[in-house]
C-alpha cells in the first residue's frame, strides 16, 4: 500500500485525509504541530472504517519522522482565510510555516511528491521548491482542479444537466486573476459557448473567480475545506495509481506560455513522478494576456517575500 503524509490536520488536512482511506488510495499519516489535533482527528476518522468499509490506516503524529518515505506530501498547514482577508494576506504567516514544514519533507521523505495546498498557493509551491530542493516536477500545487470543480458545477446547475458530464479547465494563479478558459468548458464535449449566452458563461466565470470567497463569507472563521480535500485528492489518486491524467496544476515553469520560474496553473499530466509533462496549449491574445497578468501578480508577491528575507 502506498503512504500518504498530510501536513497539517485543520480542515483541509483531516478532510483529505479521510478521502484518501476511505477511497483506499493509501495509507495516511496525519501530522499537526498542535498537540493532540492529529491524534484525534486520525482515531475519529478511522473509527468509521468498518461503517464506511476501507482498511487503510490513517496514524496522527506530532512527530515528522513519521512521514518517513512517503510517496506523496500533502502540505495543508498554516492558516486559513478568515472574512475580509486575501490569500495574500496569508503570505508571511504562512511563509514561515511552509519553510519550516518543507525542511522536515526534505529531511524525512526526499522522494515524495509534494502537494503544496497553503495558500498563497502558487508562492508556497515556491518556497517548498526552494528549500526542499526537489526536482521541478515533484512539486505541485493544488488549485486548478477544485476552481474547475466550481465552475463545472455552477455550470451544471446553469443548464441543468448532470454534473459528472461537464469539464472546464480553468488556469492561472489561484487568485482573483485566474483564467478560467470557457471554450474548453464542455457538457460531453459539446462546448458550453453553443450552449450559453456571454453574458452568463461571464457571471458564472466571476462566480468562480470568487467562489473561495464566497464560502469565506458564510463560514466567517475559516475557508473552504470539502471541495478542496476533493480536489486534492483527485491528484494525489492520480499520482500514487500513476494515471497520466491531464489536469489544471500549478507547476514550476520554464518559458512555457511566456513564463518564467513561476508556480502557475496550467495543464498537466500528471503521473507518478508528479508534473510528468506540461502541456502547452494554444491561447487567444486575450487569453494569453490574463495568464500573463495572473503570472505577474504571483511574481509580485514572490519578490514581497524577497523583500522581507523570507525567502
Ligand atoms: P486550518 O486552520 O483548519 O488548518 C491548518 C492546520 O495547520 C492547523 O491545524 C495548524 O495547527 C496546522 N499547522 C500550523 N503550522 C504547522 C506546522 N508548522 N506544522 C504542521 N501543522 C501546522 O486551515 P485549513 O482550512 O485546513 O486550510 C489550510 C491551508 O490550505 C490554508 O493556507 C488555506 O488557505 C489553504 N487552502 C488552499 C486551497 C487551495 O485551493 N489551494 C483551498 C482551501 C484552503
């Protein structure tokens, strides 16, 4: 059986950890600096088991050498946004945290995947680049698949159609810039612009341009956990079974698409080496300029971190 570490226990990280047993992808060490939290949360979740049927463990530990040799790392530790507060927001806090969490990765599990979901995404992806050292490709981040999750179900909801028969791809950082591409939405292939008028296919792509927060704004102390621990953990499925499923990643990029080392989303084939090919598709002028915008507003924030010496 494959093992999974998922760094951090809050929301995201317990969330994703169920999933990933009870889908029986592996098993799941569950780490937390906080004492107890992962203790508790693994022994609550594996306590469904024989109701919910899997036989994979799930183990909590304070400890990091518990994610000794772990095929994929799952980073979700660090805060979360509360009302009123950007990703961006989140950056020293979180920059600190992802240092601290990507030295024990490259310490305890150096041929791990790791699957960066602190936010801000795209820069942490960065940072754990940076101080683990790893090969481009076993550093991932996870955004595109759950902001095309979003966009696929309000586009589902929109047409009245079942959920499971639409695809959208949605690219970019995982910020207000992001670029979902609307003539590469689909309901069983049939493009969404014969379907939609502009000017909905343009509400529905502002909706899920702001749908993290919106749920913000509900939840009032936390974001978003349960599409995200579904999202990541489509990829670290389609990693652990080496799928070579082509999915919106952030990925470290090397003049693809313009850009240049940058974590941004785009297509990729994802496998069990991590980022097993970018694909580089062709984009409008318009299309190509958000992208560019988007990468600029991740490289903005990069050089802030420069800045205060935090990278
Ligand atoms: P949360 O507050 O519920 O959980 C975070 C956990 O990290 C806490 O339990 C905390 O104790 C732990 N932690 C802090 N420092 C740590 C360290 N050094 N080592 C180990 N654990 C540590 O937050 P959440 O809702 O689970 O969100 C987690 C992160 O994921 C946030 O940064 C959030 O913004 C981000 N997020 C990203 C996406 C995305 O699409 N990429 C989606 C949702 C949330």
């Amino acid at each position: 059986m494959a093992k999974v570490t998922v760094v951090g226990s809050g929301n995201v990280g317990a969330t994703t950890a169920l999933y990933i047993a009870e889908k029986r992808i592996a098993d799941v060490v569950l780490v937390d600096i906080m004492d107890g939290l992962a203790h508790g949360r693994a022994l609550d979740s594996i306590q469904a088991a024989p109701l919910r049927h899997y036989d994979t463990q799930i183990v909590g530990a304070e400890d990091f050498s518990l994610m000794k040799d772990s095929d994929v790392v799952v980073v979700t530790a660090g805060k979360a946004r509360t009302p009123g507060m950007s990703r961006d927001d989140l950056l020293q806090i979180n920059a600190k945290i992802i240092s601290a969490v990507s030295a024990e990765i490259a310490r305890y599990a150096p041929n791990a995947v790791l699957v960066m979901v602190s936010n801000p995404l795209d820069v942490m992806a960065y940072v754990a680049l940076k101080v683990t050292g790893f090969a481009l490709k076993r550093v991932v981040g996870m955004a595109g698949v759950l902001d095309s999750t979003r966009f696929r179900y309000f586009l589902a909801r929109e047409l009245n159609v079942y959920v499971g028969d639409t695809t959208a791809l949605v690219l970019g950082g995982h910020g207000d810039s992001m670029v979902p591409l609307p003539r590469y939405a689909t309901v069983n292939g049939v493009p969404i612009t014969e379907l939609l008028s502009k000017d909905t296919i343009e509400q529905l792509v502002e909706r899920t341009r702001k749908g993290g927060a919106e749920i913000v704004s509900y939840l009032k102390t936390g974001s978003a956990y349960w599409a995200p621990a579904a999202a990541v953990t489509e990829m670290v499925e389609c990693i652990v079974r080496d799928k070579m499923r082509i999915l919106p990643c952030s990925a470290y990029l090397r003049g693809q698409y313009g850009i240049e080392g940058l974590f941004v989303g785009v297509p990729v084939k994802l496998g069990k080496n991590g980022v097993e090919e970018i694909i580089e598709l062709t984009l409008s002028k318009e299309e190509s300029e958000a992208l560019i915008a988007s990468a600029s507003a991740v490289k903005g924030i990069i050089e802030k971190l420069e800045e205060m010496r935090l990278i």
